[in-house]
C-alpha cells in the first residue's frame, strides 16, 4: 500500500513537471529519490526534518534530500544549519542548484565555503537561493522581481530559451508540502 501510494506520488510529480515544461530526468531523480528518503531512515538532521512522514508529500527539504542531483546542496544546507528551517510549514520556493551548478564554480569554492568558520557566507549565499512563498513557474512574468530570504532581490527572465532566475535556467520543478522547488543550472551569487 505504502509503495503504491509513493509510485502515485512519483506519477503525479512528473506529470506536474510535464505540464509546466520541466526537464523529465530532473525530475524523475526528485520525486523517485525524495520518497526513498523516507524509506532509507536518512535523517537530515535531528529537528523538524527528522520527522519520519512516509505517507505525506515531501517538504522541500525532504525533495532535496532524496534527489542524486543535490547532495552538493544537501551538504551544504546541513554544514549552514538549514536544514530544520526548510522543513517548517513555510511557504517556500526555493531555487535549488544542481551538483553540476555547483561544479560550475571556482575549484575549492564549494569545500571553501563548507568549512565552519564560512558559515555566514554560506548561509547568505543559501538565503539568496529561497523566498518567502510558493511560486510556480506560471507565477512568474519576464521581470518579476524577487525578495530573496537573504535580504537582496533577484529578477525573473523569460525568453524563448526558458525561465531564468537570474542566470540561472529553471530546467525542473516539483511541489512540495512546504512549498515549491525549482532546480536550476547555476549557483546564484547575490549582487
């Protein structure tokens, strides 16, 4: 029963990705791996995101947790202590930037940034990636402007290549119960 109701879940998740013009690996890896989660008993942390909830759509944390495509995100969400934050009630939308997006910076950067005493840096550079409420892709007109938890704002492009939150590209999005998740291509560095 507890499978089906997850093959459901995965089902729904891609076909919501499919009519928002999503990227179908993106999101196959998502919503197949944030349910896995649940089932690998991998806490990220031992607050709020630790609650075991196998029967709920995940929260964004949880997406994130179980997706092969953000362990660069996970990592550095649990070295900021962002973890618990992300999974409360919300609303969030968060822009969460692929391992490969983080790839894409300065060699040492992301181990840099990983250490403890960078945790503020990390923390604003995190911030800079999630809003304070839910906000589909539909949501957004060519020039939205953002105001990111970080304290700055960030503006949204459309173009025939796609939807940008600033340079990077929204290649992927799956609801959570907390909010939405857009997977980008690039780590958005705030102005």
């Amino acid at each position: 029963m507890l499978r089906s109701a997850r093959l459901l879940l995965s089902c729904s998740t891609l076909a919501l990705l499919a009519a928002c013009g999503g990227d179908a690996d993106s999101a196959a890896n998502l919503s197949a791996n944030a349910n896995a989660a649940g089932e690998t008993g991998e806490a990220a942390s031992a607050g709020q995101a630790a609650v075991a909830d196998e029967s709920s759509v995940p929260n964004v944390v949880r997406i994130a947790v179980g997706s092969a495509d953000h362990t660069t995100l996970v990592a550095a969400l649990k070295a900021a202590n962002l973890v618990d934050p992300l999974a409360n009630p919300g609303p969030f939308t968060v822009f969460a930037p692929t391992n490969a997006a983080f790839d894409k910076l300065p060699p040492g950067t992301v181990d840099d940034l990983l250490k403890p005493e960078n945790r503020a840096k990390l923390k604003t550079i995190l911030h800079h990636h999630v809003t304070t409420s839910t906000r589909t892709v539909d949501d957004f007109e060519d020039g939205t402007v953002l105001g990111m938890v970080d304290g700055t704002n960030e503006t949204i492009r459309k173009t025939a290549d796609g939807v940008f939150f600033g340079d990077a590209k929204i290649i992927a999005s799956v609801r959570g119960s907390n909010g939405m998740v857009h997977v980008i291509d690039a780590v958005v560095l705030p102005k």
